[in-house]
C-alpha cells in the first residue's frame, strides 16, 4: 500500500478510536497507531480541516487537542457505517478492479475480497444478481516482496532486468514508494549503488528478497514527490515542450529510468532521443547531471540555458577555489 494510502485508512479509523479512548494522551495514542508524535499531531490537523463540502459550522469534524489529550467534540458522520449509493458503489468497484490489475498497489486477494463484498451488497440492496469477479490472478513472490519492504520500511535486493542493455543485475534500494505512472507501477527507491533515486518497473523486477534492516533513503530524496507529469509523452500535459538530446552510450541506462523515447540510433552507440519536460531551468539542471555524455540538439533556448548553466558553475567554481 502506498503511503498515501496508508494514511487514508489511518485517518478513517481515527475518530472511531479516539471515540472509543476518550481524553487518551498524545503518547498513548500514538504508541497505539504505530506512528510518531510528530505525525499524529500532523494526522489530528487535517482531520480537523475534513468534513462536507463547504465549510459550514457543524459541518467539520471537530477535535480538542491542545492540552496533552485528544477527544473528538463533532464526528461529522465518520463514527457511523458507510453506506454507498448505487453510483458511488459502481466508482469503488470500478477503481478496485483497475488496481487489481497493476502489480504492486494493492494486495491483490485483499482487493477481489473488497470487491466480492461490495457487490454482494450491491445485489442483496438492487434485489438481482451481481456478474462475480473471477479473481485467477496470483501476486507472484517478487510483487509480494517489494509491497512488503516497502509497507515496513525494510530495504530490499532485487534482481532488475535492463531493457536498453538486455541483461539482469542485481541491486540493494531503501524503498521510497511505490508509484503508478501512465500504464505501469513502479517501486522508487534509493539505488546504493548508484547513489541516487531510481524506478523500477515492476514488470521488469525479476526477483526481490526482504532484507533484514531498516529502508534508510536520505531524507531529501524521502521528501521529494514523485514527477509524474514527465514521465511520458501520454501522460503529460501536450503543451509542455519536449527537447531532443543526443545521448552517449555510456549512459544508455538513462533509458530505463527517464521518460525518455528513442528517435534513432547514432553511430558508435549512442541514441537521439525526446523527452518532456516543464521548465527550462530543470531540464538544464538534468541535462548538466551528465556532463558530456548528454547534450542538446533542440531546441535552441534549452541548450543556450544549459551553455549559461555549465558557465555560471565554472565560474563560481572558480571563484571558490580562488577563496
């Protein structure tokens, strides 16, 4: 499950609980939710922002917090059982057997169970039958292994097969999240042998094995969010622009971890390619990252701004080592 989920239930079984434990300390109830101060205290804000559309008073769910306990003055409804329109009943089903269907979001078995229950529900409520889900799809072991590492912040081994290389490596990652981007799932994790962020496509994890430490990516790779709208020319926005770099074949690993489209092959091994990106000042710094490996052949201010990059490095540079 990935963090954003886990938080989602986290925040629904909150006020039931706290219902339940009436005036329980911040200590307590953290100990008792599996999370760090700091993070329950961040939990109570935003349950005290939630509540219907609006923002009328008696509409938000309604806390008191401040005095080393916690007790809920207004539910607004999260104490009660949930109970779906028909339409809102479809939408569930619908967004489950989507996430069914991409390795490593969810557990699959859990999801076929949640699907099988809703619409039973569904057709006891309409009074007919509901076409039942078939549910012959089995997480294999390497899927399993990585939702694992990455739901208990473990690191992880997994065997990676490279498309742009044909071949299989082995590599040791601290687990970041797990992200769906167009068509695909990917695991972002910290690569320790690249020293640096990197995706990798479930489809393409041969293997994985939970090890036995803690995921420990640096905290500013953590904190950073996953770029979904560069990663592929389907999924981000069509008036962004797109640069065509020429890209030596020492670093056609790029492939594999950029949201990168071959045009052609080079002579001696190399590739020109596109890419889309938001802003000139990020591909800049992108493109700086390779030094002579990757440069640019369109369009023109993009490559003027990575010239007036290198440039203004060289000379602060300079300017340090003259210190």
């Amino acid at each position: 499950m990935s963090n954003v989920s886990t938080r989602l239930v986290r925040l629904l079984n909150m006020v039931p609980y706290f219902q339940a434990n009436p005036q329980i300390s911040h200590a307590a109830a953290a100990a008792d939710l599996g999370v760090t101060q700091k993070q329950l205290l961040a939990d109570l804000e935003q349950l005290w922002m939630c509540g219907l559309p609006g923002g009328a008073g008696g509409s938000m769910i309604d806390l008191d917090f401040e005095d080393g306990t916690i007790e809920v003055i207004f539910s607004a409804g999260m104490d009660q059982a949930l109970r779906l329109t028909s339409p809102e009943a479809t939408g569930v089903l619908m967004a489950l057997r989507a996430l069914v269907d991409v390795p490593g979001v969810v557990d699959p078995e859990a999801a076929r169970s949640a699907i099988a229950k809703i619409e039973a529900a569904a057709g006891a409520a309409s009074g007919s039958a509901v076409e039942p889900t078939t549910g012959d799809q089995v997480e294999n072991q390497a899927t399993a292994a990585v939702r694992e590492a990455t739901r208990e912040h473990r690191a992880l081994i997994v065997e990676y097969y490279s498309a742009s290389h044909d071949t299989v490596s082995q590599r040791t990652v601290d687990p970041i999240r797990i992200a769906v981007i167009g068509d695909h799932s990917y695991l972002e994790a910290w690569c320790r042998a690249a020293e640096g962020v990197r995706l990798f496509r479930f489809d393409r994890i041969v293997d994985a094995r939970v090890l036995d430490e803690p995921s420990a990516p640096p905290e500013p790779a953590r904190r950073a969010g996953t770029d979904t709208s560069l990663f592929s020319a389907e999924t981000a926005d069509p008036t962004l622009p797109s640069a065509t770099l020429l890209i030596d074949a020492s670093v056609s690993w790029m492939f594999d971890y950029y949201p990168l489209r071959v045009l052609r092959e080079l002579p001696g091994g190399g590739f020109q390619a596109a890419m889309t990106y938001a802003s000139d000042e990020w591909m800049a710094r992108f493109v700086l990252g390779f030094g002579a490996a990757v440069t640019v052949a369109d369009p023109p201010v993009l490559a003027e701004k990575v010239r007036q990059s290198a440039v203004a490095a060289l000379q602060a540079y300079s300017v340090s080592i003259g210190e």
